[in-house]
C-alpha cells in the first residue's frame, strides 16, 4: 500500500501477442478513425462507406505466400496500409485524412512515431490520393522520418 504522497505504478496490461508480432487495424478501429478524421458517427459512416474496400486496403498490410510475408517490415505495412486506404477510396468524404491517421496508429501500435512537419504530410499525402506517390516512394519517405518508441517500464 502506498505511503501518503507515493503514487502508485500500474503496469501495462501483458501483450498477448508473441514478441515481435505486428498489430493490425481491424475494420471497427477504422471507423473509429474516419469517426475521428470526419465527425461523422461511426454508425452512420458504415452505412455510406464501400466497407469492402476498406476491409481490402486494411488486410493488404497482411499479404503474403506461404511463409513470405510480401510486406515484411512495420514501415512497409504502413506504407501499404495509407496508399491502398487512399486509393480504394472507401468513404464518400475523408479518405486522404483516414488514411494518414490509419498509418500514424498503425505505426503507434507497433510501437513506432512518425515524426514530420505538417506541410511536408499535406504535400505527401496530395500526392498519395493523386497517385504520384506509390507504396515504394512512401515506403522511402516514411523510412527517414519513421523512429521506434522506446518501451518504458
């Protein structure tokens, strides 16, 4: 029991998953960001969304044969995860916006920040959308400005 004026740590709940296992985006947490990115209600996005190209863009990070995995590094899978986002155009509005979002918590939940200025995302992800930019630009852009977290204890 803590003293008074002592705090007490609480540690983080045990990752389930085996160490150096990536953490994807699902469909729901996807809805939850276009939520966010839109101020739309997610309920009501899912309504108006092609849910089966964001389902698509969401899994493409996941591609693979056999035991190649066609997207093997954290920043690769991002790269995948914001172009196809973009590009298979799943909401009526936001798509450019859910896609960057989608790739900086993709990137968070695999323990990694993104760190660039914001004239520098704007421009990239203009030309993402108009296709000037594909997965392996992206993949090279995002790995000069893509650092890992340090874990803490």
């Amino acid at each position: 029991m803590p003293r008074t004026g002592e705090t007490t740590r609480r540690a983080r709940p045990r990752d389930p998953r085996p160490s150096g296992a990536v953490r994807y985006l699902g469909l729901a947490e996807a809805f939850v960001i276009a939520e966010a990115v839109t101020g739309i209600d997610a309920h009501n996005l899912v309504r108006v969304s092609r849910s089966d190209l964001l389902d698509s863009a969401l899994h493409a990070p996941q591609a693979g044969f056999g035991d190649t995995d066609f997207y093997p590094s954290v920043v690769e899978k991002a790269a995948v995860l914001c172009v196809r986002i973009a590009r298979n155009h799943p909401l009526p509005d936001g798509n450019k916006r859910l896609a960057w979002m989608a790739m900086v918590v993709f990137l968070e939940l695999n323990n990694n920040a993104l760190e660039v200025a914001d004239d520098d995302a704007v421009e990239t992800m203009l030309s993402v959308a108009a296709g000037q930019t594909d997965e392996a630009a992206l993949i090279s852009w995002l790995s000069t400005r893509v650092r890992p977290i340090s874990a803490s204890t």
